[in-house]
C-alpha cells in the first residue's frame, strides 16, 4: 500500500465526517468542506480543463460545489448512500450550470505580457491540446457511466473505492467498468487511425 493510500485510510469516511459537522461546530465543518474541496477541485479540473480558462474555472465551480455543499449541509438526510455519491451530483450538476454559461459568454483574451514565456510553445500547446481534445472525444463516446468512471478515476485521480462510493458502485465494479471503458477508447483511438470516423 503506497504511503497516500495508507493516508487515505486513516482519514474517517465523508459520510462519518458529513454527520459530525451536522452535529458539530466550525472544526467539524472545516473538516468536511476541507475534503469535499479535493474531491470537488479534482472533478472540476477534469471537466473544464479544455475550456477557456480552464484552470481558473475549475477553481470559481470548485468554490461554488462547497458553498452548495455547506448550504445544504443542515438539511441533508443520510439515506444510506455515501455522501461521495451527494457530493458527486452537486458537482456534476454546477460543471454543466458553468458548461452552460461558457457556451453563452464572450470568451475573455489574455493581457499581452512583456516579459519572455517560458511555457510551452504553440505547437506543443498544440499537441496538448490535440491529445485533450482526442481524449474527451472518445470520452463522450462511451456511455455515460463508463465516461463517469473514467473521469472520477483517471481525470480526477480518485480510488477505486472513491469512485464507487460516488457512483454508488463497488470497488470491483468500478475496476471492471473502467477496464471496459479502456477497452472501448483504444478500439474507437484505432479506428480513428485507420480512417474510419467511429
């Protein structure tokens, strides 16, 4: 087990930490939102990254996730679901609200700097982008729970056993879904370079 996963375990589950801010005071809360901001920042990020301004985006939904979460907090009801799975659908539902509004706004341009850009250059902005934009093709591809795994897990970095609670799936079914879901992007990546438009 690698020393983040030991870590992980150690920490009480977002359902244990949900009930005792419910109960508890700002520590308990601070606790929780501390969590729900790493789950959240990481779904955002995977959602956004390929729209303008991506990184910024992901951190104003990132914001908006925990202040919903902490709205709601006083009235949700432990139903017997994980709060991952709560979580998770707020998140879902503020990327698409945010989705929504890019798709409706003038896409603002950057302040031309004088100082030299040691980033990447064009073409390997290029490339990267080329790659992302494959990617997310193939994601939107898959059926929508396939793309859910593959996002919770890969783009977002999420454990098996995460990506589970949030989807109200077991670990072993989350690792079967995205051996599917792998399996399915390499055949459509192949066909695409054989010339086909799968």
């Amino acid at each position: 087990m690698s020393a983040s996963a030991a870590l992980r375990d150690a920490r009480p589950d977002l359902s244990s930490l949900a009930r005792s801010a419910q109960q508890g005071g700002k520590p308990e809360v601070e606790a929780l939102l501390a969590r729900v901001r790493e789950i959240a920042h990481r779904y955002a990020r995977a959602r956004l990254a390929t729209y303008p301004g991506g990184q910024h985006l992901a951190d104003d939904v990132t914001q908006d996730i925990c202040l919903a979460i902490l709205g709601a907090l006083p009235r949700y009801r432990d139903t017997g679901r994980p709060f991952e799975a709560f979580v998770h659908g707020v998140a879902s539902r503020k990327v698409i609200d945010a989705q929504r509004a890019l798709s409706r706004a003038p896409v603002p341009t950057d302040e031309v700097r004088d100082e030299i850009d040691e980033g990447p250059t064009p073409e390997e902005k290029v490339v990267q982008w080329s790659e992302v934009a494959l990617a997310t093709k193939l994601l939107d591809r898959l059926p929508p729970k396939l793309r859910e795994v593959m996002l919770l897990r890969v783009a977002s970095g999420l454990s098996a056993e995460e990506t589970g609670a949030a989807l109200g799936m077991t670990a072993g079914a989350v690792r079967v879904a995205q051996h599917r879901a792998v399996t399915k992007m390499r055949a459509l990546a192949e066909r695409r370079g054989e010339g086909g438009h799968g």
